[in-house]
C-alpha cells in the first residue's frame, strides 16, 4: 500500500481506507481566468500520476477535482475586458481541459464546479453561524478561526503566531473580530455576478467552495485530500477548520505536491516574467517528455524547468520509445520479470519514490538492450516487458513517436471515451470502425481507448 508524507502529522503514511479496496480523494483544482501555467502542468501530472499508480495498485479511485468558475480574479478579468464572469470562466475551462487532455491527465470522476453548489454553501455557511462558528461582517460573513482548537493543525504553527503573522486589514471597516479571520460569503458589489443568501446577494469564499464539493461528492471521513503545497495555509487549513466547525470528519490524509521552479531555484512568479504558459511548452515539446521529467523529480521537491531539462526528458522518452519498437511483443504477450516490479512497487509505495523507480527504469531498458544485442532476445523480453508494465503504472504512453496520432485521431478516442462513458456504444463503435477504417489499433484499457500502428 502507498506510504505517502501526511502534512497534517509530518510523517509517512499509509493509506487508511474508509471503504476497502476504493480510494476516495479530492484535489483542488483550477480557477478558471487565465491559461495555465507550467507549474498547473506539473501539479496535474503529480495527481494524475498518484491516481493512475493506485488503482495500477489494484484500488478502485474515485478522484474528485473542482473547477473554481466563480472567484475574484475571474470577475478582475471580466470587467477589464467587458464580458461576463460566467464567459470568463467557460473560455479558460475549454483551454484547461485541451492541455490536460495532452498531457494525458484524466479527468476526474467527478469535476464539480463551484457555481453548481452555491446553495449547498449556503447551508453549510447557515449552519456554522448557527454553531456560532461564524458571523455577519461588514463587507460578507466571517468564519472565526479562532473557535476551532487545532486551527494551524497543516500550517504546524500555532494560532497566536499565525495571527502575528496574519496581513494587518482594515479590518474594523470590514468587521473581522481577528485577522486570522476569513470570508466565507462576500457581498456583491454592483454588476458583480451574486447568488441570493439570508445575509445578503454574494458569492461564497473559495475556501467554502471546495470543503461543500469535497463533503458531498465523497461524505465524510474521506481518505485523501490533495493540493500544490502553496495550498497548505489557508486554503487548506480553512477548508478544514469549517468542516470541523460543523461537526464533520474531513480528510484522513494530507498529501501535497511541489511547485516549479525557474533556473537557480528562483521561484516563479508573473513580476519577474519567467512563468511560461503551459499550452505553449505543449506546442514546444513532447507532452509525454514533460510526464517524465515530473516523474524525474520527487513529488514534493521543487522541479526546475528549463529548456535542457525538457530537452533532456525528450532523449529519455526517446530511448523508451526505441525500446517499445524493438520489442513490440513484450507490450501483452509477455509476462513482466516478476522482480523488477516487485523493485519498482517497493519505490512507488515509499513516498512515491518515482526518482529511484524511473532509475530502475532505464537500467532495465539498457539490461534489455544489452541482452537483445548479445542475442538474447528471450531473455531480454520479459524485461522489455516491465518497462511496458512500469509506464502503464504512471501513464506513460511508449511506442508512439515514430507515429504519434495527430490531433484527429486522439480527438476521436477522446470522443469514443465520452461516448462510452454515456453508455452509447453504437456510437463508440461507429468511431472504432473509422479509427480503425483509418489504420489504427484499438485497444480498451482501464485508462480509456489507445491506438497505436
Ligand atoms: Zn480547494
């Protein structure tokens, strides 16, 4: 079973599952207001990644990611440019999901957007007033941090040093009993996009947004609650804090993945112009090259991205494809060496140790190669068959590089999944016939449709 670094407790952990067999998790995911960036790329891959290696486990994942479609930076963006938030929001949610389906991440099971809850927030928001965990303020409703003990529990700072810490705010103006206070509705102002509340015409905090999503689509005592760990504090720790406050029993675990980094460490940020966009290095490069190199880093360490680390994870997916091609048979018709997974599994489990796991990786691609030459190829096969089974683990397609499917074909597999999913299998079938009229294999795999030549 995967060990995976609680923050809440800062140690390794075993998964606790509360149903056996199926993990439920939650992983915030992307305010929609502009494209995003290499470091979402990177976030996106991490979760992918750990979902795709669970259920490689033999775990049921049931993997629920939201889509923040109202926010502050949503309406910024809607009024400089004279459109409606909602627009705001639809048009970077169609570039979100584009990159996402090159990247290969999946979609979740379930993708809730905010704006589909905002009642259920609501009530929640109610009921801690009730609880007199909240209260009305000037400018929207407050939750009182202080009312909830462990409040600092993922932060591991205690709440007299987060309150020293906390941003000094008008805050008499705005009614907060304390600066470590947070707004869990906010009022509209004019021509801001509301929703009706007994307080008065809003929208909920984002920190309510994903504790209601994550509650209902997964009930209470779920097993794993992920996020970039410039998450931890506040959001995360809010979105606790208010389940606590309510009575509820949040997540079991706390996993969090780390951020991308430019040359030198530096972090990234818009100011100093070196955030890249991330459907532009998806234009540049070999979308599976960068599923690599976040498999080159730890889960947690900061990744540094730079043109010679993209250029160097490209020669790596091209050794890897060159393997695929001289052993095609080992992708099924081989049975993987039984050691090498159990080599592989023991890493993976460990924290996700997918640095050491994609070492043992390529030193099995070169032991295949280094047989096949000597003229081994029996020997070599079982192998070449690992590495197959290893990539299928974490997502990484190989094989494809002498013909990579364009945008159309992967298009329609994209669009046989969803017919699929529909339960319209007339349709799925009719895009078979053509994928298949138009030369491609089809396979059905528990990750979806792949071809290949
Ligand atoms: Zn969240």
């Amino acid at each position: 079973m995967l060990r995976l670094h609680d923050t809440a407790t800062a140690t390794l952990q075993e998964l606790d599952l509360r149903d056996p067999g199926r993990v439920s998790m939650y992983v915030c995911g992307s305010t929609v207001y502009a494209d995003p960036h290499i470091g979402h790329g990177r976030f996106a891959l991490v979760w992918d990644i750990i979902r795709r290696y669970l259920r490689w486990s033999g775990l049921d994942v049931n993997f629920v990611s939201n889509v923040t479609d109202i926010d502050d930076k949503i309406i910024d963006r809607a009024n400089a440019e004279g459109r409606s938030a909602a627009d705001v929001a639809r048009q970077y949610e169609v570039t979100w999901w584009e990159s996402m389906d090159r990247l290969g991440v999946e979609r979740p099971t379930s993708e809730p957007h905010a704006t589909e809850y905002v009642e259920r927030m609501v009530e929640l928001i109610a009921e801690l007033i009730e609880r007199g965990k909240a209260y009305p303020g000037g400018d929207g409703v407050y939750f009182a941090a202080e009312a909830v003990a462990d409040y600092g529990l993922l932060a591991h700072q205690p709440i007299d040093s987060l309150r020293v810490g906390a941003r000094i705010e008008v805050d008499e103006e705005r009614g907060k009993r304390s600066p470590i206070d947070f707004a869990l509705w906010k009022f509209a102002k004019p021509g801001e996009p509301s929703w009706p509340s007994p307080w008065g015409a809003g929208r909920p905090g984002w920190h309510t947004e994903c504790v209601v999503m994550a509650l209902d689509l997964l009930g209470d005592d779920f097993d794993l609650h992920g996020g970039g760990l410039d998450l931890v504090f506040p959001h995360h720790e809010n979105e606790r804090a208010q389940a606590v406050a309510a009575g509820r029993r949040f997540s079991r675990r706390w996993a969090h993945s780390g951020m991308v980094v430019a040359e030198g460490g530096e972090k990234m940020s818009k100011s100093l112009g070196n955030v890249i966009s991330l459907p532009d290095l998806l234009e540049r490069y070999n979308p599976r090259a960068y599923r690599l190199l976040v498999l080159q880093a730890h889960y947690r360490s900061p990744l540094t991205v730079t043109p010679k680390t993209l250029s160097s994870a490209e020669q790596g997916m091209e050794r890897l494809d060159a393997l695929a091609r001289r052993f095609p048979d080992a992708r099924t018709a081989v049975v993987p060496d039984a050691a090498a997974l159990d080599r592989f599994q023991a890493r993976m489990d460990e924290d996700l140790g997918t640095v050491q796991a994609i070492a043992e990786l390529f030193d099995l691609v070169k032991r295949a190669n280094t047989l096949a030459d000597q003229g081994n190829v029996g020997a070599a096969q079982p192998l070449a068959a690992a590495v197959y089974e290893m990539c299928r683990a974490v997502g990484l397609e190989i094989g494809g590089s002498s013909v990579a499917p364009g945008e159309d074909a992967s298009a329609q597999a994209a669009a046989r999944d969803v017919a699929r999913r529909r339960g319209d299998y007339a349709e799925a079938d009719a895009i078979r016939g053509q994928l298949q009229a138009d030369g491609w294999i089809v396979e059905d795999t528990p990750e979806g449709t792949v071809i290949r030549r």
